[in-house]
C-alpha cells in the first residue's frame, strides 16, 4: 500500500509540475492569444481601430517601446533596474534636436549615432555607479534620472525645440520607410534580430542570464561581473539615446519632460512579457508580446472612450496578474523540484 501511495504521489507530482512548466513555457502563445481577443473585442467597438492610419501609430509608438523594453529586459536579467531611460531619452532627444536645428544638413543617421552615443555616456555612468561603486542599481539609476532630467532643463534653459526649427530630413525619419517598412518598426526590427542572436548565440549573452541566475556561482565561473554590468548598461542607454532620437523625430517636439515615468510603462511591459524582477530569466519573444500588448492598450482604451483614470486601473491589474502569475508558477515549479528530489 505505501509503495502504491508512493507511486501515486509521485505520477500526481509530475503532472502538476509537467502544467506548470507547460504555463511557464508557453505563456507567450497565452500572451498572443489574449492580444488577438483583445483587438477583435476594441473593432468591435471601434471601427476605426483596424484603419491602415491607426495601426501605422500604434506601431511606430510601440516600436519605440519594445526597444527600451529590450535594454530593460537584459538589466532586469542581471537583477537590476534602470529607472533614468525616461531622462537618458530626454536629454539625447533634446541635444541631437538642437544641434540638427543649428546643422540643419547634418545627416539623419549622425543625428542617430549622436543620440546613441550620448545614451552609452549615460549608460557608462550608471554601470560604474552600480558595478564598481557598488551603489544598488534603483538608487543609482534614480539619482541619476534626477540628474539627467537637470541637465536637459540647463541645457534647453527650459525652452523647447519645435518641429519649425528642425530640418524635415530629421523630423521624416519618424514617416520615411526602408524597404516598404516605417523607419521606426524597421530599427526595432533590426534591433530585436541582433538582441535575440546576442542573447541567444553569444558567450557575453550566456553571462548575462548567469549573472542574474546565480551572482556567486558566476563568479566562482570566473565570469567578469564588473564587465558584464557594463556592457548591459550601456546597451541600455544605448538603446535609450536611440529612442530619443526616434521620439523627437516622431512627435517633432523636443522638451524638458519628455517622457517623464515612461520607464515605468518600459518596465510594464517586460513583466507582461514574464521577465523576472528576480532576474534570470526573460524571453526576447515575451518583451515583444509585452510591448505590443501595451502599445494596443495605449491605443484601444481611447478609442473605446475610457476615461484616462480608468486606463491606469485596467493597466495596473493587467500588470498585477502578471506578476501573480510569474510568481505562482515560478514558485510552484520551485517547490515540485524540491519534492521530486526529496521523493
């Protein structure tokens, strides 16, 4: 009899962890679903939500997005935060929008590499506060967003740059097209190629999910953590500085608080996408998913006349079932594991 209870214990052992890691593996197919149901419920509502104009805005919006989504993914994977990509963006938007003011032929792509390029300066700041200060990341980033946020305000002595002051080669970087792809999606697309082969397929990739797995077992591997810390913040602001660039030119406006708490929204939607605040684990498939899913709330919940208070409300229980659900799984999973090896 205790060999059969045994037995049965542990077959009903196995199937709760076989659905739970089936939850856990294939939450982006649930994510996709609930994104599908999601659109076909607002066009029933709203006509206008499926029109070529619409869906172009919500893309090139939602672009802008997924790539600070994915600089965020590879700093949460690490166990950290970078809460200063909202300041980093304002303060690259704001310096490359007055130097294409005063050069009014400077090349688009040099307005990008200058974004870009401010956007790592900041990153590198950060990752030698966190890295080698050993200040912890929240505080370090959150100083540095206030200091961020300074400097473009000093050097903008609070006016704004508006779309009549810069050159339309500039502001048309938002509406031109690369291969019959808007400019916008085209980078993200291209951004999102080289992150997934960067995470996927190489060995500073493989570190950075070690780093936040196990800091003192990555460590003990003689991984450079110091290295490691660098190089994921600096993509970030990278990334950051990127965006800027890309917002300015969309909304042809460059001010003191743009983009004021959009970290948050960033952050939002790495853990719709199931990337652990614990660090460790994240999928480039789920950040996207988690971006697009919203970027479409962003975008439907006005559409569908939803006063702005209740579209933070359906947001933040949408984020909160998230995070319930990575924890339950995460947790259940944890706990089998340690059952089947005591069984």
């Amino acid at each position: 009899m205790a060999m059969g209870s045994l037995q049965s214990s542990t077959e009903d052992l196995k199937e709760k962890t076989s659905i739970l890691a089936g939850i856990s593996r294939f939450r982006e197919l649930g994510l996709l679903v609930f994104i599908i149901l999601l659109c076909i419920f607002v066009q029933t509502r709203n006509s206008s939500f499926f029109t070529v104009s619409n869906l172009n805005d919500m893309m090139t919006n939602t672009a802008i997005l997924s790539i600070l989504a994915l600089g965020m993914m590879m700093v949460l994977i690490t166990r950290g935060i970078d809460l200063s990509i909202g300041a980093t963006l304002a303060l690259s938007g704001m310096i490359v929008a007055q130097t294409v003011s005063v050069y009014q032929h400077l090349h688009p792509f040099l307005a990008i590499t200058m974004g870009i390029l401010i956007g790592i300066v900041c990153g590198l700041v950060i990752g030698f506060l966190v890295s080698k200060i050993g200040i912890l990341p929240i505080i370090a980033t959150l100083a540095m967003m206030n200091i961020f946020r300074g400097v473009t305000y000093t050097v903008s002595d609070g006016q704004w740059v508006s779309s009549y002051q810069m050159p339309e080669s500039f502001v048309s970087i938002a509406t031109s097209q690369i291969l019959g792809i808007n400019t916008l999606v085209f980078i993200a697309i291209l951004i999102y190629i080289m992150g997934f082969y960067f995470m996927n397929h190489t060995t500073t990739g493989r570190q950075i999910y070690a780093v936040g797995s196990n800091p003192e077992s990555a460590k003990v591997s003689g991984i450079n953590q110091t290295k490691i810390l660098f190089i994921v913040y600096s993509i970030m602001g990278g990334l950051a500085g990127l965006s800027g660039v890309l917002w300015v030119s969309k909304f042809a406006s460059a001010q003191g608080d743009t983009a004021s708490g959009y970290e948050l929204t960033v952050i939002a939607a790495c853990i719709l996408g199931g990337v652990s605040i614990a660090g460790g684990s994240g999928k480039i498939s789920g950040v996207i998913l988690g971006a697009v899913l919203l970027g479409i709330l962003n975008n439907a919940l006005p559409l569908m006349n939803v006063s702005p208070f209740w579209q933070m409300a359906i947001q933040g229980f949408i984020i909160l079932f998230a995070v319930l659900l990575n924890t339950v799984v995460k947790r259940g999973v944890q706990r089998n594991h340690l059952l089947r090896r005591k069984i």
